[in-house]
C-alpha cells in the first residue's frame, strides 16, 4: 500500500523515465557535493583559506541560472530527452575537468562551467518527468524525485568517508564523471514527454521568437518563484554547504565520522522529503512547505551546539528531515504553477535564478565565522536557519497554489 501502490499505477515507460529524472538529478547533486566535503582538503592544497575555496561553490551557484535559461530553451524547442542526455553528459566531464586543475584559479573556471551544466538538470528533467507521470500520486513523486538530491548528497558522504583517505580530493572529482554513463540509460530506456510531442505540431507554428515572449508576459509570477526559490536555497545551503566544515574543523572529527553523519542526517533528509510531498496532497502545497520550514527551528540546539556523535546524528537528521521536507513539494509546486510553453524553462529558470541569489551564502557564512566569531560555526549556522524559515513559510504563504494541475498542455498555459 502506499509507495508500491503509486508505482504499480505507473507504465514501464513511466517507470524508466521516472528512473532516469531521479538518477540525473541524484548525479548531479553527488558532483556538486563532493565539493562540499573536499573544502578543507582543497584549501590545504592550494594553500588558500577555506572562504578562498568557498568560492567554489558560489560561481557553481551562481551559474546555474544560465544553464537552466540554455538548456531548457533547448527542451522546449527540441524536446526533454535530448537535451537531458547532453546536459549529463556535459556535467560530469566539467565534473571530470576539476580533478585536474593545475591552480585554484583553474579550479574555479571549472566549476563555473560545471555549473553552467548543473542548472540546465533539475528543470529539464522536472519536466520531462511530471509530463509523462500520471496526476495521481504527483506529491509523492514530487517528494522522491527532489531527494534524488538528497540520495547524491549521501552517495558524496559515503564515497567521501570510504575513498577519501585512499584516493584525495582529485580521486572523489574522477569518481564525479561516472553519471555519464547514464546517458547510455536514458537512449536505450526513456522516450520524449508524450506531452512535448503532442504539441510540437502547434508549436512549430508559432514565430521563432515566442519563447522570450512568453516568458515575458508570465513575470511577475517568475518574479514571485524567484523569490521563492531564493528563500529554499538559502535554507538548504546555509544547512548543509559548510556543515562537513563545521564538523571537521569545530570538532576535529575525521574524514570516516563526517562521512556517517552526514548519511545518518541524509536519511533524515530523503524521508522528510518523501513524507512532506505525500502529506502536500492532503493538506496543500503550500502548508506543507510552510509547517516544514518552520520546524526547522526547534532542531538548531541538538543540530549544531551538540558535541556527541549521537546528538549530532539525531539533530541533523530532524534538521534536515524538515530541511527537505520543504523541499519536496517543490518539483510538484513549480511544475503545477509553470504556464504550459515554457515548463521546461520556467521552472529551471527560477530555480536556478534562486540559487543565484542566495549563492554568496556559504562565501558569507564562511567570512563571518573567520571575521566575527573566531572561527565557530554554531552562532551562525543558527542565525541563519531562524531568519530564513521565517522568510520560507512567509513567502509560501502569500503565493499561489495549483495543485493537480493539467501538465499535459505544453501549448496554452495552465489553468488556474
């Protein structure tokens, strides 16, 4: 009953192409992860400061909007399924390229263009997914397709606290380019959204510029899931970014121990992920999201002023269970509030344009630890998550809400 009931709904087609969307999201999200983990390790190579290799991960951030602007252009002019198979295909050699950067500065150019690649993923495959699912079960598949990026996260821990001490930083960043072969996957298994392809004919007619247009005469609603999606990329990364960090540097921890935590907390992560998005079909989309963000709050205490294994274990999986609890009504919630002839752009698009303003996050946590208070992560991982909760559930809140939504339209947007 429940997880296997929505599956057995689902056709073999489905199946592999709910399949294919997980795995390129869960790729993509260990790429960028074992960043995360390999901070320390990179800054002690490059004999830079940790807010030097921090860096990293805001022009990773800050790119992602341009590529989810090019690659889900190319969605809804050529279809979901080649362009999914070339976006994988892209991040995981600039995954590759990082593992043998020469200098730090070099490092950065190749994680610009690795984010370039990661922003075009999770719309195009968002929509190539929610097109070819049934309605029924949308929040259950919302919640377990978005902790595809919470499964890489773990995967990233697991490869971290096993190879690391056999391997280094360049060895994770080799083992990075492995989603490349999913490609292969996705050519022999997947099939382009049915509805792309029932409204190629009609779009074919329109002039060659309506994409911009329409995206044009639909941005306030942009405007307002920008600001969304800022608030939830600033929660989940001022949560998890610089938490391995914090672990190792605060707590002298070894590379083993802040590999199992951040499994036992990832854990957390995927089932609030998958409970959040089932419970959005009861009670809204909306609620969901809000109620998630603001439980994150009561977790700060045994989340980052704990010191035992066992503390930190409990509080970061509650903390993250309500982290990405939010979070998995998100591919749900995009999906149902995207007009029709740009959902392969539009959800992407304000996604990724969320991340980019809230991409200095882990630059800024990591200067205030080192500037203000001496070196110790606590004070302000706890500031941040209580400001912007309150930012999550507020904004949520004022928004709109569509759920079960028509996503079979790809031609007229969708109905109110």
């Amino acid at each position: 009953m429940g997880i296997l009931d929505n599956f057995r709904r689902l056709s073999s087609t489905q199946r592999n192409t709910f399949f294919a969307c997980f795995l390129g999201w869960s790729l993509d999200a260990f790429d960028f992860f074992i960043l995360v983990f390999c901070v320390s390790a990179i800054a002690a190579d490059f004999h830079a400061k940790v807010s030097a290799v921090a860096e990293a991960i805001f022009v990773t951030l800050a790119l992602r909007p341009l590529g989810a602007l090019l690659f889900g252009m190319t969605a809804d002019r050529f279809g979901r399924r080649p362009t999914l198979i070339f976006n994988i295909i892209s991040y995981s050699l600039f995954e590759l390229a990082s593992a043998f950067a020469p200098s730090l500065k070099i490092f950065l150019i190749t994680r610009a263009l690795f984010g370039i690649a990661m922003g075009g993923e999770w719309g195009v495959g968002a929509a190539l997914a929610f097109e070819t699912l049934p309605k029924e079960g949308r929040g259950f598949f919302s919640g377990l397709l978005q902790e595809g990026y919470v499964v890489g996260y773990l995967m990233a821990g697991l490869v971290y606290g096993t190879l690391f001490v056999h391997f280094g930083w360049r060895g994770m960043f080799v083992i990075g380019a492995m989603p490349a072969f999913l490609s292969i996957y996705i050519i022999a298994k997947v099939e382009e959204s049915p509805a792309w392809v029932e409204g190629q004919e009609q779009r074919s007619e329109k002039p060659r510029g309506h994409l911009l247009q329409d995206l044009a005469r639909y941005l306030g609603s942009f405007a307002f899931l920008v600001v969304l999606m800022f608030s939830l990329n600033s929660l989940s990364h001022g949560t998890q970014d610089l938490y391995p960090t914090f672990l190792h540097n605060n707590l002298r921890f070894a590379p083993g121990m802040v590999g199992f935590i951040a499994v036992i907390y990832n854990l957390g992560a995927l089932v609030g992920g998958i409970c959040f998005g089932s419970l959005s079909e009861r009670i809204g989309r909306r609620k969901a999201i809000a109620i998630a963000a603001v439980l994150t709050i009561p977790m700060i205490p045994l989340w980052t002023y704990a010191h035992t294994v066992l503390l930190l274990g409990i509080g970061g999986f509650l903390m993250q269970f309500m982290v990405q609890g939010a979070w998995g009504v998100i591919p749900a919630h995009l999906n149902e509030l995207s007009p029709g002839p740009v959902r392969g752009t539009f959800p992407g698009l304000a996604y990724q344009t969320g991340n980019l303003l809230a991409s200095w996050n882990s630059v800024l946590q990591a200067k205030l630890v080192e500037r203000r208070f001496a070196g110790q992560y606590p004070p302000v991982f706890a500031g941040t998550v209580v400001v912007i909760a309150l930012m999550v559930a507020m904004v949520t809140l004022l928004g709109k809400e569509r759920r079960g939504a028509d996503l079979t339209n790809t031609v007229e947007p969708s109905s109110p």
